[in-house]
C-alpha cells in the first residue's frame, strides 16, 4: 500500500522528509516544556491567590500529577488506534485549554474548577509526552544515531523560554489568567500546526522496518513489558530523573524564596537558571554519551545532582545560585537517555515506551505532595534534601541502561 502510495503521488527526498519530521518533533517538545512551565512559573501566585499552604500546594499539584499517570498507560493503545498524529493533537488541545481553565479558576479563586482544569492539562501532557518519545524513536533510528538528548534539551528550551516570559510577567504583575490564556493560544496553534508532519517518515522507502530480537513475540504486548526486568529498572532509574527534574520544576523557585528570602522575581529566576543549565547538559550530552556510553555519563550527572541539591539547601545565597548551575546539569542526561533505552528494541518500543514513561511519572505523582508534607515540618527548602536521596539512590541503578551491544541478550 505505501508503495502504491509513493508511485502515484510524488514524495519529497527522504532527508527533506526527514529533517520535516525531526522539525516537528523538535518544535512539539519545545511546545510540550513551554506549556508546563508557563503554570510553574507562576507556582508563587498560584499559592498565594489559593492561601495554600506548601502541603495544600503540594495537594493541589497532584491533581495535574494524577491526570498525566492516568492518561499514560493509554497512550500506547490510543496511538496504536489513531496514530500519533491525531493523538498528539487531541493530547495538546487538552492540555493548553486545561491550563487556561485553571488560570481562569485560580483567578477567580474557584480551587474546584483550578482542580479540573489542572487535571485535564495533565491527561493531555501525558500521552501528549509519549507521542512526542515515539516519534523521535523514528527519526533517531532512521538517522542511525542518538538524538533523544537533543530533543529533551529543546524541551528544556522552552521550560526556560516560558520561564523568563514568567519572569517578567511576574515582575510586571501581570494578571495569571491573560498570562496562561495569550501562552495556551499561541502554543495550541503551533503544536496543531506542526503535528501535521508526524507519521510521514514511516512512509518513506529508506525508513528500516521494525526488526524484532529472536526468540521474541513480533508484537509484545504491553503486559509482558511490565513484567520485564530490565524495563522495570529502567523505569526507576527514569522515575528517579524525573522525581529529580520535577521538584525542581515545582518547588525550587519556592523554596528560594521562603527559605533563602529571595523576592519572587529572584525564585523564578532560579528556576529559570536551573532550566537553562539543564538545556546546556542535553545539548551537549550527545557527544558525551557517544564518547563515554550511558553508565558512565549517568553516574557522573546524579553524583552532580546530589551535590547541587546539598549546595542549594546548606549554601548561603551565591552559593545557592550555584548549586542550582550544577543540579541543573546532573539532571539532564537521565530522563532522556531512559526514553532511548526503552526503545533500544524498536519492536518493543511502543509498549517499552508507555510503561517507562507510566513508571517515571509517577514521581509527579507522589513528588508535590511529599515534598509539601516534608515542606510543612522542615520547610521547603529542606524537603528538596529528599531529592538528593533519590538521586543516590539511582547511581546504583544506572547499569540497567547500558547500550544493547553491552546488553546481555536474555535482558531484552
């Protein structure tokens, strides 16, 4: 049927076909950062629009939490349905009038309806985060090299991108609900415009077919994903990155400002510099990881994790600041050198994808609000000591990700 398709209407060569795709894709997750960090850097309104305290903040968060892990296990069997191009569209649409709902309600200090639209914004980040994963497994095998960490740092660019808007639109006063309605618009507009480009490289003749390992089922199901080892220590090791990156994306501007008491403007900027510097470390991570592999590259960036989060919490200001340089880069590498692990199999990688990314977001699930019940007790700043421990504890972990070649066959 492609073929038929191919001899009847001419296609573009396949590298046009394929730098479009790579382009979307790219563009697709500088949209999917931008969309959550426009609402995290406005977290110091948020909680004094609500009265929250850190646990009722922590509470609030998880409902955005519970809606990304609820809609990701789905992914797999909604793209599978409709193919990751409508998927990605329905995801984003969900997710930019989610956030706009919840700007409205926050606003208007209706915490119920702030809670629905946090919750739809989450369902639709989710699936909205493996479509993207998925897509770029394609280009990065019909490219024949590793590029996972080039489009998690143009995630990060737009984390950092939105958090500078957030800056100044938090030094300005601007109100939160003009600020995520004019955000969600314009990054609702692109992402639909841009996915329009998704499942064409699967069409073209140079793009290699999904060759299954011997002596494995040709369609894996999602079941036997989640009973393999290798798979599930992957995913903690991923959870672990996440747990990582995601606190600091919801409490490092809060804790800077309640416990280093900094201005808002000066918190937000913390975020921002933190965001930056991860977007540094994924740039730059490709080289590193072809150079020294995976295992080598992932325990020297959580060993610098767990110093920068040390340095933030017992550092005087400056030092702070600097630790927020050095947290920033340990965390870059590990969530997306976990999404290239997952699909080291391409015939597994949709089922490998799904469970990892389930695993891994399950740290937004149980990270705000045990964080806000630790914040309670010892203060936020203090909490985000919990992060150290997790990152730790992934440095043991780290060998579950070793490249395929050094891979014992029965892990597959």
């Amino acid at each position: 049927m492609a073929a038929d398709r191919r001899a009847t209407a001419p296609t573009p060569p396949d590298d046009a076909v394929a730098r479009r795709v790579s382009r979307s894709v790219a563009v697709l997750f500088v949209l999917n950062g931008a969309a959550f960090a426009t609402f995290a850097a406005r977290l110091p309104d948020v909680k004094n629009m609500l009265h929250l305290s850190a646990a009722g903040l922590g509470l609030f968060l998880l409902a955005g939490s519970i809606g990304s892990v609820s809609g990701l296990p789905l992914a797999g069997w909604v793209i599978s349905r409709i193919g990751t191009r409508a998927t990605v569209r329905v995801a984003a649409t969900a997710a930019v009038c989610g956030y706009a709902v919840a700007g409205f309600a926050i606003t208007a200090h209706l915490l119920w309806l702030a809670v629905i639209g946090l919750l739809v914004a989450g369902m639709g980040i989710g699936p909205w985060d493996v479509t993207m994963n998925l897509e770029g497994t394609v280009v990065e095998r019909h490219e024949g090299r590793s590029i996972m960490p080039r489009y998690h740092a143009m995630f990060s660019g737009g984390t950092v991108l939105a958090a500078l808007i957030g800056v100044a639109a938090t030094g300005l006063h601007v109100p939160l609900w003009a600020h995520l309605t004019a955000a969600m618009a314009i990054i609702g507009t692109l992402a639909l415009t841009y996915s329009r480009n998704f499942e064409l490289l699967s069409d073209t003749p140079e793009m290699p077919e999904a060759t299954p390992v011997p002596d494995t089922p040709r369609a894996p199901s999602h079941r036997s994903a989640w009973t393999d080892p290798r798979v599930l220590l992957i995913g903690v090791v991923t959870l672990v990155a996440g747990f990582t990156e995601g606190s600091a994306n919801d409490w490092l501007s809060l804790g800077f400002v309640e416990g280093h008491g900094v201005p808002k403007w000066a918190g937000v900027l913390a975020f921002a510099t933190f965001l930056t510097c991860m977007t540094g470390g994924r740039l730059l991570g490709t080289g590193l990881l072809d150079r020294y592999g995976r295992v080598p590259t992932l325990r020297v960036c959580f060993a610098l994790a767990v110093l920068g989060c040390l340095m933030v919490v017992f550092g005087t200001t400056p030092l702070a600041y600097a630790g927020v340089v050095v947290w920033g880069v340990g965390v870059s590498l590990g969530f997306p050198v976990g999404m290239s692990a997952a699909a080291d199999d391409p015939a597994r990688a949709h089922a490998r994808i799904s469970v990892i990314s389930t695993i891994a977001y399950t740290a937004f699930l149980a990270g705000p609000p045990l964080l806000g019940l630790l914040g309670e007790h010892v203060g936020v700043l203090h909490a985000l000591l919990a992060v150290g421990a997790a990152a730790t504890l992934a440095l043991f972990l780290v060998p579950a990700v070793r490249e395929p070649a050094a891979t014992d066959v029965t892990a597959q």
